[in-house]
C-alpha cells in the first residue's frame, strides 16, 4: 500500500462545525433526509436485510442505529451473509460472541452523512468500530474493502444506507498476530517478547506501532541485537522498543497532518514529508495503515533510536508552517467527528482514548501560536484526565478540552 500524501480524506467529506454542542452533533445531517424512517426502520422495510436486521438486534445495536446519529451504513444483503462460510453467521449470533458481532457490525457505519457523491472521492473511511475501510472507485464502480456497492443513497431520518454485495470483515487478530502472520518481523517480535512487551502488544490498545523491518535490524551495529536480547537488558530494550509506539490509532494520513508524536517511552519522533513519501525521524515510511485488532502498524526501513529524539526546535525547523493551527484544528476535529457517534454507541472508554491521541498529538506539535492559558489548560488536562477511572467522564472531560481549544484558539 502506498502512502497516502493527501490528509484527512475521510473527514473532509463528513466534518461538522466545531462550535456545536455534542448534542446537537447528534441530531446534525449533512442534507435533509428524505424519508421519516431510521435506518433500522428501513432495513426492515425493504425486506432484503434480513439477516442484518437480526444481527443487529443480537448485538444490541437497535437503539444506537434508531437514535440520532448520522450514520452511514454499507447493508449487507442477505445473499451476502449466505455467502459467509457455513456456520459463520449462526456462530456471531451466539451470546457468548456478542463482542465479535459488534465489532463486525460496527465496522460497517462510518459516523456522518457520507452520500455517493463523497464516497467516490474517498480512499478510505473510518468507522465506528476503529478499523478504516478501504474504498476504490473506477469504471466499473465502487468497492469498499473487497465488497461491491450495488446500490446507494437510500436516505433515512438518521443517515444513509448503501447496499453492497459481501459482508465487511475488520482484522481481529491483534498487533502481534498480523505482525507474526506476514512473516517479516521476527526479529521484531523476538525483542518485545524478550522486554516483555507481547502483553501490552497483544492487548486492548489502541495502539500504532512503526515497524522495523529484519533489514533494519540488521543494519544495526554488529552485536547490537543479540546484546539487546541477552538477560539483565530488558528495560533498555522496553525503552527502545516503546519508542516505535505511539498511543492511540493513528493512520496515515492523521500521521502526515503532523511534525512530531509523543511515543509511549516518551520521546516524540519527529514526521516530516519527503519527494518519495515521508520519514519518522531518520526511518522511511515503506508501507502504512496495517490494520490489527487493537491498532495500526506503519513499516519502516530503520530501527528508531530514543537518543536520537528530536528536540523542540529541532522538529519546529524540520517543517515550519503557518498553518501550525490549522492542522491541529483538522486533528481536534477528526477526533470529535469520530468521538461522538462512538460515545453515542455507549463506547465512553474508547471515545475518550480518540480524544486522548488527540489531544496529545496537538499537545506535541511546534508551540508557535498556542496562547499561554490554553497551553497550561492542556497540560492539566493531560495529567488529570488519565487518572479518571469512569470512561463517560473522562470522554466529557477532553471533550471539553477539545472544544476550548478548538474555540479559543
């Protein structure tokens, strides 16, 4: 997959006004519906969704898809779900494997009112379940990741459905199971096995992961690895594996938006585009937006060092901009527009880690424009917020952050 150059494609299409109220987030559209039934009302009516309709009362999706929304929903038909391996179906209806449905479901809602005409302009589109969508458009039509759309722009009081012939499926096995499923990171895994990192890798994230490839391993000075991997060295191997790891789940195209990010071991590294794509400090993006379970991973050519850590004016000269406010407005606001309809699914935790990445992405950029009250503001909010234990108010909480700086700034 090539690197993606053009940023916030998938938002420009559904952004809202920043200076609304959650509430009325909820209730916005992008267009007047034209029909007075939601989107389950209308999947039940048309009759050909059957299958859909029941998974998504087994999920206990009902009253989200009913509520305000928008929402953009890809309906399987049932001849899609037909389609699945046998069993598969009666499998996701199962009680027990009510999270797996859900995530499934959830993988086909895009928050927002997103007609055709947006769609074919797309590469991709997050959805509510965390994971993007891959679109394509040419001759022939449209495909979101390898599902035909057979039909479009069926208009609901909620959003819009488009009709497409397979059933999406997110990726569920986790960072460390995609990585060790293409075979290119062994050396990789052996380390954050040996710093005993696989747990943190393994569990519920979101996390973005720049990948070094076994060539960039082995273009370390000789005997580095295998020093790394002897006993007694494991929290220098931790501290420089946790710098390849950036919280949140951060594509591309959020990624190029920025200078710098601040990486688990807490160093930032420092992004900047290049004439053949981009570099995360002195690395070379190879391929990006890996999907995982519980995050992303970005490949690249070399081995990130924490002593080689940008400074502050350091990342501030690699790429100079006036429009510094403008990109982390785009943040802020890829955040709520994502935010909202995942807090409205009942998802408080996973909002709040959305507003989390994004706060501390915008926290970590050049301070050129930002004033002093809102920059001390932010800081607060970022050693407060993470001791909050209820998910509900700490998604109001940097929210609230969010919309000050997204208002005063």
């Amino acid at each position: 997959m090539s690197i993606r150059i053009a940023c916030f494609l998938a938002c420009a299409a559904i952004m809202v006004s920043p200076s609304v109220t959650w509430a009325q987030q909820s209730s916005g559209s992008d267009a007047a519906p034209s029909s007075s039934r939601n989107i389950v009302e209308t999947a039940i009516d048309a009759g050909a969704f059957n299958t859909l309709v029941a998974a998504v009362k087994a999920a206990g999706l009902v009253e989200t898809l009913s509520g305000a929304g928008p929402f953009t929903v890809f309906a399987p038909t049932d001849e899609a779900f037909a389609n699945l391996p046998a069993g598969t179906v009666e499998t996701l209806l199962k009680p027990e494997n009510k999270a797996q449905l859900v995530s499934v479901l959830t993988y086909h809602v895009v928050p927002g009112r997103v007609p055709a005409s947006a769609v074919v302009g797309l590469k991709g589109a997050k959805t509510v379940n965390g994971q993007r969508v891959n679109i394509a458009s040419n001759d022939a039509g449209v495909t979101v990741d390898s599902a035909n759309v057979v039909q479009t722009d069926i208009q609901c009081s909620n959003g819009i459905i488009h009709v497409v012939d397979s059933v999406l499926l997110p990726e569920s096995g986790t960072i460390v199971d995609v990585a060790s499923n293409t075979g290119s990171f062994g050396t990789l895994l052996a380390a954050a096995n040996a710093a005993g990192l696989v747990p943190t890798l393994s569990g519920d994230g979101p996390l973005t992961v720049f990948a070094p490839t076994e060539e960039a391993f082995s273009a370390l000075p000789k005997g580095t690895v295998a020093s790394l991997l002897q006993p007694g060295n494991e929290g220098k191997l931790a501290d420089i594996l946790k710098y390849h790891v950036v919280a949140g789940r951060v594509y591309s195209e959020d990624a190029l938006a920025l200078t710098s990010a601040p990486t688990v071991a807490g160093p930032s590294i420092a992004i900047t585009l290049t004439d053949g794509g981009a570099n995360v400090n002195n690395a070379r993006l190879l391929q990006t937006d890996i999907d995982a379970s519980n995050g992303v991973i970005h490949v690249i050519d070399r081995v990130l060092l924490p002593s080689d850590a940008p400074s502050t004016s350091s990342v501030t000269s690699l790429k100079p901009t006036p429009d510094q406010r403008n990109a982390a407005k785009s943040v802020l606001n890829d955040a709520i527009h994502r935010g909202v309809a995942v807090f409205n699914a009942g998802h408080h935790g996973q909002c709040a880690d959305i507003y989390m990445q994004a706060l501390q992405a915008v926290s970590a950029m050049p301070d050129a424009t930002m004033p002093a009250s809102l920059r001390d503001q932010l800081n607060h909010t970022l050693i407060t917020c993470p001791q909050m234990t209820n998910g509900s108010n700490r998604a109001w909480a940097l929210r609230h952050q969010i919309d000050q700086l997204v208002n005063q700034w």
